[in-house]
C-alpha cells in the first residue's frame, strides 16, 4: 500500500476546490441544500464508468468553502470510505504524437494538463465530461499566481511573494517549450490555447492531483475531500487492487463534512499551491535570509569559511538567485531545552559572524575538520560569545517581526469593500500566512532570549 500525497510543489518547494478556505469541521447542515442536480448524477456516472461503486457512505454537497464529501450515514474510524479503480487521469492519457515531440524535462504536472486541456476541448464527447465540468473555472481558483500585483503586494514580506514570481515564471518557461509541438502536432486541440489557458490546467492539476503509483494522477470524488492539517487520513494506492482508497481516521456523525490530510503544509504552501488557507496551521514555517556583513572586517574570511562548511540551506527557484543564505524556522515550542525548529546552520552562522578575530575562526575551522565537518555546530565554550552570537540572530529575527507586524497593520488598513469580495477574501488569507509566519518568528526570539538567561544563570 502506497500513501498518496498530494503532489509536491514545482521544484524545489515542496490541492484547491473552489474557496477551499477550510475552517475546521464543517456540517452539511450549514449548506448540504445547495447541493445541485450536477452532484446527484455524479457519483452514479463515475461508478457506472469504474464498473463498481466508489462509496456507500459519502455523498458530494456544497459548504460555503465549495464543493465537499459529506458523511451520507455513520462512519466508525477504519472504515473504507471511499474506492477508486486506477481508471484514473494521468499522463499516459496523453496524446503520443504529442507525447513524442515534447522535451524530456517536461514536468508530469504540465503533461497530465495537457490531458486535461485536450478533454476540455472535446467537451460533451469526452469520456470525462462530467468530471471536466465540475471543476473550478480560473475566476474561482484563489493561487498567488492568479492574483493580481495589488494583492501579492499584500505577501510582500512573506516568502510566498518572492515564489509566486518564480512558479509564474516556471509555468510560462514550460509553456513556451511545449507550444511548439503544440502547434506542430494537433493545432486543430491546441491551435487556440494560450498561456492562461494552460496556467489554468496546471493548476488545476497541482492542486487536486495525488501522487499515486501510477504517478500524478486527476482521481475523480476523491479530489473533492478537503483538507485538515490535524487529520490522519490521507489517500492510499494499492498496485494489487489497482485502487486508491481512503480509510476513515474517526469516527464521522451523518452529515458531518468528511476531511483528510493533504500533507503537513504551511500557509505559505497551502496558499501557493492549492489557494487556501488554516486560521491556525501548526506547519506554519518562516524563511529569513541571513548573510555576513558587507562592513565586516572579516566579510571575506568568514564569507569563504561558511561558503566551504556549511551544508546547503535552501534551494533557490529556477531562475531565482540570491546572494544570501535562507533559512526555514518552525515554531518552537514553549521550554524546548534544544530549540528545535530553529535551523542548527542558522545558529552556526551566528557564532561565525560573533568572531571578531582570525584565531577564532580557525579555531571553528580546526574544531569542524576534526569532528562532522560542520562549522560552528557546538556551543561556543566562551558563555560571553554564545551571548552574543544568538543577539547577533535575535536582532535579524526582531527585525522580521517588526516588518511582519507592520505588513499585517497595513492589511487592517487596506481599503474594504463588501464583506464577499475576492479581495476581502485574499487579503485574509494573507493575513493568514503572515500571522502565522509572525507566530513562529516569536517563538524564535522567545526561546533565543530564554536560552541567554539560561547561559547567565
């Protein structure tokens, strides 16, 4: 049995019905009445095409966070509540005239919407167009990449700002190279398509794919399960059934909303990649960049000594570069004696930049050749200097709270208008992301500032 996640991010990072913004358990007594007649043949067509039933226990409705799986009766944990057969969209759905023309370091995302755009295309004679129907047009998707520059303003201070430029790029680099055999091959599908349209596919596809052994793969009822970070669930290939197949994690009340875990994302990821947001996620991380002074006087001796020790910290975007080093920090938590969630490479950095001497620094050096090869790893045996390297990181860390905190009373100011508009909606799923980036920034300098006491005692 294979765990099937929700497919990675473009690399190198690491799905979205329409207003997926999920809060918590929602019951289908809040809006199962706005079900339509389009989610009562649904679930029949897609067994009578499976040739065997899906699920007895789920039915599809609508909260007012879009399209959702509620429980049609009593689900006890363990349960199976849903089966699919490996009749699944993939890229090997893909036409093989096209298939032979295009680069091999097309991605699988940009193959499976190609499948997906040819399927549109046919409309009502698509074996899919039920299913084809029934996703969110481009004016309901809620990704950074469809916002607008007003509104990833809004992230500026969040790395999602900086990554919503890049997956941008990305995706209009991967298009660019596949037009050609676009073109060439069946203009009479793709003679008409343009980037939007393809930017619309590929997201669609990165935000309600699995990866499954069958690779990415669309897997039709069960991409209309939301997510909730806490949950167990998560959707399970099995190469012997030729199944995926999700198990309940708890127990369900009849009509309670059925929810599964997507993966262990940030805010940040979750609003990239699928569109929306958790109130209060508990992967929320934060990346700052930290780099040694250009005024140092030791700017060229540290600079090489960390460029020829340190492990590499962050991988940068296609076509993003940056002279800095980025660091990704997790919440830490309250009396963690190690302070896990704050990258040993960070703290290394620090005790670097503390030196104010060669023969400090060859000493770091000296201590790393003998022991893991890693500069600056082990608490520096000089109390003073361990003070000073982590107000040296304490200061960078306040800095980006005080910038955080500043973005977010900025998006208090911003102009309103109705209480429904995209606007209104995005901006607070920015606030989203940066309050929960500033959550872990404080946990940060909290701890830093309780490990110094600790060192004075």
């Amino acid at each position: 049995m294979i765990v099937g996640g929700r497919i990675p991010r473009f690399l190198p990072f690491r799905p979205s019905s329409s207003l997926l913004l999920l809060r918590r358990r929602e019951f289908c007594s809040v809006a199962s009445s706005e079900s339509s007649g389009e989610c009562d043949v649904f679930l029949p067509w897609l067994q009578r095409k499976a040739g065997s039933e899906i699920s007895s226990t789920l039915f599809i409705g609508f909260s007012k966070f879009g399209r959702s799986l509620f429980a049609s009766k009593s689900i006890r944990a363990g349960d199976c509540i849903l089966r699919v057969p490996f009749n699944q969209i993939t890229q090997e759905n893909l036409l093989p005239e096209i298939e032979s023309h295009l680069v091999s370091d097309v991605s699988s995302i940009s193959r499976v919407a190609l499948v997906l755009l040819a399927e549109k295309k046919l409309g009502q004679d698509s074996e899919w167009a039920p299913y084809i129907t029934s996703l969110p047009s481009i004016h309901e998707m809620h990704s950074t990449i469809f916002w607008s520059e007003e509104e990833v303003e809004m992230l500026h201070k969040s790395r999602v700002y900086r990554e919503t430029m890049d997956k941008k790029a990305f995706i209009e680099n991967e298009f660019s190279s596949i037009r050609p055999a676009l073109l060439s091959c069946v203009p009479q599908i793709y003679g008409d398509c343009k980037l939007v349209d393809f930017m619309h596919a590929y997201s669609l596809v990165e935000s309600r794919a699995w990866r499954t052994s069958l690779g990415v793969s669309l897997v039709p009822f069960a991409d209309y399960l939301n997510h909730d970070g806490v949950s167990e669930a998560v959707l399970l290939s099995d190469d012997d059934k030729e199944i995926s197949e999700v198990i309940a994690d708890r127990d369900y009340a009849a009509c309670e909303q059925v929810l599964i875990r997507y993966g262990k994302f940030s805010n940040a990821t979750l609003l990239l990649d699928f569109g929306f947001t958790l109130p209060c996620n508990i992967y929320d991380q934060v990346q700052i960049c930290m780099d040694v002074p250009l005024g140092d006087p030791l700017y060229k001796v540290k600079s090489e000594l960390w460029k020829k020790y340190s492990l590499p910290t962050v991988n940068n975007a296609p076509g993003f570069s940056s002279s800095g080093n980025f660091f990704t920090l997790k919440k830490v938590k309250t009396g963690s004696k190690k302070g896990k969630g704050i990258p040993q490479a960070l703290r290394a950095l620090s005790r670097v930049l503390s030196a104010t001497s060669n023969e400090e620094l060859k000493a770091m050096e000296t201590e790393a050749a003998e022991n893991d090869g890693r500069l600056a790893r082990r608490t520096l045996k000089d109390m003073s200097k361990e003070i000073l390297a982590h107000h040296i990181l304490l200061a960078q860390l306040e800095r980006a709270v005080h910038s955080h905190v500043a973005a977010i009373t900025a998006l208090s100011s911003a102009q309103t208008y109705n209480d429904h508009s995209r606007f209104t909606y995005r901006r607070q799923m920015a606030r989203d992301v940066l309050e929960g980036e500033l959550c872990v920034l404080r946990s940060a300098c909290d701890w830093i500032k309780n490990y110094c006491l600790r060192l004075l005692e």
